[in-house]
C-alpha cells in the first residue's frame, strides 16, 4: 500500500470567503495544484459578491436599469441557480442578498430589524426577476434594489472544477475541502461531520466516501441570541427572516458538490419529511441533525457513519 503521508503534497489559500485546502497524494503534482488554485481564484474574483469590480456586483449596481455582460461561469451558475430554485419552489434563491444582508447586519449589532425593514428585504427576493439573455450572455436583474449573491453554490461549482482540473491532471487520490465543502477522489476517505452545538472543528460523526461530494449547513456559523431570540444566517427567501425548522445541520453527500451546496439550506428549510422524497429522486443521500439533538439518516448512507468519541 502507499505510503501516503510520504506523497502528501497541499496548497492552503483564502478564497470564497474560506480557508481552501487541497490535499493530493500522487507525489510530483505542482502543476496540478497550481492550476486548481488559479480556477478557484477566477471563479472567486467573478463572483464575490463584496468586491466592486466583481461580475456579480456590476450585475447588482445594474439592477433596474440594463443588462452586464458576463463569463461563460457567471451566466452558467446563475443559468443553473434558476433551476434549483424552480426545484426547491423557491427555497434556494440567489437573490435573497438583501435580506441576508440585513440580519447581518443585525447580527452584527445585536439589534433586531424592524418588522418593516424584514418586509422590504422580502419583497426585493425573486428569483424569476433574473432576466438571462442567452445569445449575448448577459444578466439582468429586474429591479432597482435587488442582489445576487452566488455563495451559497460556488464552493460547490469550484470544488467540482478542482476535482476535473486534477483527473485531467492524472491525478487519482485527493481530497478537497474549500471551507466544508469537500469532494474526496480516489480511496475511500473518513470525513468529519461537524458537530452543531460544540465549538468549530469538533465532529459529532465520521463518514467514510470514495468519489464523492459532501456539504453541511447549520445554523452553528453567524448566529447570536438578540433579545431571547436565536437568529442565523440561513435566511428563508419567503418570509425575509432566519429559517425556524426543527434542524440545526444538515449534511448531503452526492456525486456533484455544485448540486449539494445549492440545495442543503433549501433541505434545511424543507425539514426531513419533505427533502427526503426530493433527495431520493435525485440520488442523495442525507444526515440530519434536529434541534433536541436526535440524529436522522437515509437509508443507504447509515452503515458508513460511525459516531465520534
């Protein structure tokens, strides 16, 4: 058997608003990473919604008024964020940026928002406002005021190039892992579900996958308790308001990290009565972790979790 630790080769960076890290165990693959990392770095600078110069937020100064040309990436995922959205009848909605913007702000101050400004926020989110012009490949919001915001996807999407830009690579054994969300390549792997009510990096439950994808949402990140109430950064697009469901994480394993990451809050929100018939159409399997600690499974991904500790 290899000796893996003797081949590891890892390139740490920020991008996406995480910590990256890329692990490869095939001995001399520089290029190989150099090349991944230069992919997330380009998928980052066209999509970060907090940089000015970005593709997204030229799109949003837009809003209202004229269409932006963007990258074959750009308009492919919000292309594709339209049909998770009309998937989850509006649970995952890339344009949900004003409200998420303002609880977290909110968050930030320990002052709840006004019942007037949760309602304005609200009526700025619709998805089927993303007016999208296939021939000059150009979007369009349609108006004044409304936001994209791709993060809750593009992790997905760039740990998906990674994985290609290595098997083109000849790269066989890896495993990626850009802030959570983690594809595994090659040899099975014990992945480390994080444990929702202990402090970050602790696992409540490993699982072991070869060839897959992984992601958990929860409501353990950007949260605070203001005036005896818990708000989170999963924002239910209808309502302008953090998500109330019964679950506190929810970790999906398939084969594509893009399909996971769009859809995991919109399961979240869902609750596991309705996103399980949903996963199984489409061959996912999930864990779910509900707010008085009981841990739920699908049927076939039981058997490869073992509890930590």
């Amino acid at each position: 058997m290899m000796n893996r630790t003797a081949y590891m080769t890892e390139k740490i960076f920020f991008a996406l608003g995480t910590v990256c890290r890329i692990t490869v165990y095939d001995g001399n693959v520089h290029d190989a990473l150099e090349h991944s990392k230069r992919r997330v770095m380009e998928i980052h600078e066209r999509m970060n919604a907090y940089d000015m110069h970005s593709e997204v937020s030229r799109i949003n100064a837009s809003a209202g008024s004229g269409f932006v040309k963007v990258s074959d990436d750009t308009f492919r995922l919000i292309k594709q964020s339209v049909r998770y959205s009309q998937q989850t009848d509006g649970l995952y909605d890339i344009t949900s940026r004003p409200s998420s913007e303002l609880w977290k702000a909110s968050i930030a101050s320990r002052t709840l928002p006004s019942a007037y400004m949760i309602r304005a926020a609200a009526d700025l989110v619709n998805y089927r406002d993303i007016l999208l012009n296939s021939a000059e490949r150009s979007v369009m919001l349609k108006r004044h005021g409304q936001q994209l915001d791709l993060g809750a996807i593009a992790k997905g999407y760039a740990a998906d190039e990674v994985r290609r830009i290595l098997l083109q690579e000849d790269v066989t054994e890896a495993l990626i892992n850009l802030g959570g969300t983690v594809v595994t390549l090659g040899s099975c792997r014990r992945i480390g579900i994080r444990h929702p009510f202990k402090k970050s990096g602790v696992p409540f439950a490993y699982i072991d996958l070869s060839d897959k994808a992984v992601v958990t949402s929860g409501t353990y990140e950007q949260g605070a308790m203001i005036d005896g109430r818990h708000c989170h950064h999963i924002i239910h697009p209808k309502t302008g308001s953090p998500s109330d469901a019964d679950l506190v994480g929810v970790t999906l394993i398939g084969d594509h990290a893009e399909q996971l990451d769009a859809l995991s809050t919109a399961v979240f929100m869902m609750g596991i009565r309705r996103a399980v018939p949903m996963l199984q159409r489409l061959g996912i399997e999930a864990i779910f972790v509900s707010k008085d600690g009981n841990v739920f499974t699908t049927d076939n991904i039981s058997g490869r979790c073992a509890k930590a500790g």
